[in-house]
C-alpha cells in the first residue's frame, strides 16, 4: 500500500516494532541496575590554632586558625595543612556546629557534651560535602562524625577535632535507567493501546 506516495507499513508489524522496543527498554533497565554512589569516606584530625572561651554547659568555644592534620585517611589523605575556617561550637547538645574549607564544608548538631575535670569532649554528627579537589575526585556527600576535645588550664586552652565517615554503601538509579525505563513504559503503552 502506498499513501502519499510512501509505502506505508502494515499494522501487524508496526505493533510487532512497538513490542520488540518496549522489551528491549526493559531488559536493558533490568540488566544495568543500580549504580553505587561513592559517598567519601575516611577520617582527618583538625589543630585548632586557638581557643577562647569558658567551660561549661551553654558556653561557646571558639576556634581560629585551624587546619586539616594527620593523622589521616581514606579520601583525606594528602589535605593535611589546608585551612579551615574560623568556627564555634556551644556546650549545649542540639545545637548546630559548622565549618566550610577549601576541600569540604561539614554542617552537623551537637549530639552529646562531656564535661570532666579539666577537659570537655563533645561529639557532632551531620554531613560532610566534598568540594575543590576532593568533589573532582569523584566523592560525594556523606555522613560524618564530628569529635571536639578540649583541655582547660588555668590560663589557656587547647584542643583538637577528628572527622570521620560512616559509610553504607546507598544505591542510586542511573539517569540513563530511569529513562530506558520510561521507554519501556511507553512502548507498552503504545502497544497496549493498539491492541484495545
């Protein structure tokens, strides 16, 4: 048959087409699964160049020149000495802690205050965002446990922090899946529509 001047296709296979697309959309989703997100992981020390403030509960600790330190490990390997800016932290649980640097930015809250004798160790937990070198690399945001301990003296005080991951592994749909996918879907459509 011709319309216009152009064959035209008959009917059954145009749905035989329509069939053949909409399963090979569909093998092809099934068959690609799932990608494994690379969440960063690994641990890093933070100096706290100096602290001011007062221990107790409710007070604030402030910290300035701060930098990445060893030890080290996992996606932090190699930023030992990269700054990390100026930051506070209250000795009150719930409350929010954050720090931003050229290689990530942690924002997090206060989950526990420990205060004895001369020290106090507080613990936060929140997210770690990778950027500069550690994004390019690949890694991604992650869950991260913030650790603060301080030493008070009578005329000083010091401390330091560890970050580090909690890692599961969290699965994430390709792009590209979730459109093979759709294609399917439509396929199916289109031919169930014509067989009704």
């Amino acid at each position: 048959m011709r319309r216009n001047g152009l064959p035209t296709i008959q009917r059954g296979t145009n749905m035989k087409i329509s069939k053949l697309l909409a399963s090979t959309a569909l093998a092809l989703t099934l068959a690609s699964g799932a990608a494994i997100a690379a969440p960063i992981v690994g641990s890093s020390a933070l100096d706290f160049g100096t602290v001011s403030g007062t221990q107790g509960a409710g007070n604030i600790l402030s910290m300035t020149g701060i930098e990445y330190s060893t030890p080290l490990s996992g996606a932090f390997v190699g930023t030992q000495g990269t700054a990390v800016s100026d930051f506070s932290v209250t000795q009150t649980i719930l409350t929010p802690v954050a720090f931003t640097s050229a290689i990530g930015n942690f924002s997090g809250t206060v989950l526990s205050v420990d205060i004895g004798g001369p020290f106090t160790n507080i613990t936060a937990e929140g997210t770690f965002t990778p950027l500069g070198a550690l994004a390019l690399a690949g890694n991604e945001p992650n869950a991260m446990q913030f650790n603060l301990t301080f030493t008070f003296n009578p005329d000083s005080v010091s401390g330091g922090g560890v970050i580090n991951s909690s890692f599961t592994p969290v699965r994430v749909p390709e792009p590209m899946s979730l459109a093979l996918f759709g294609l399917g879907l439509a396929g199916l459509g289109v031919a169930m529509r014509r067989k009704a």
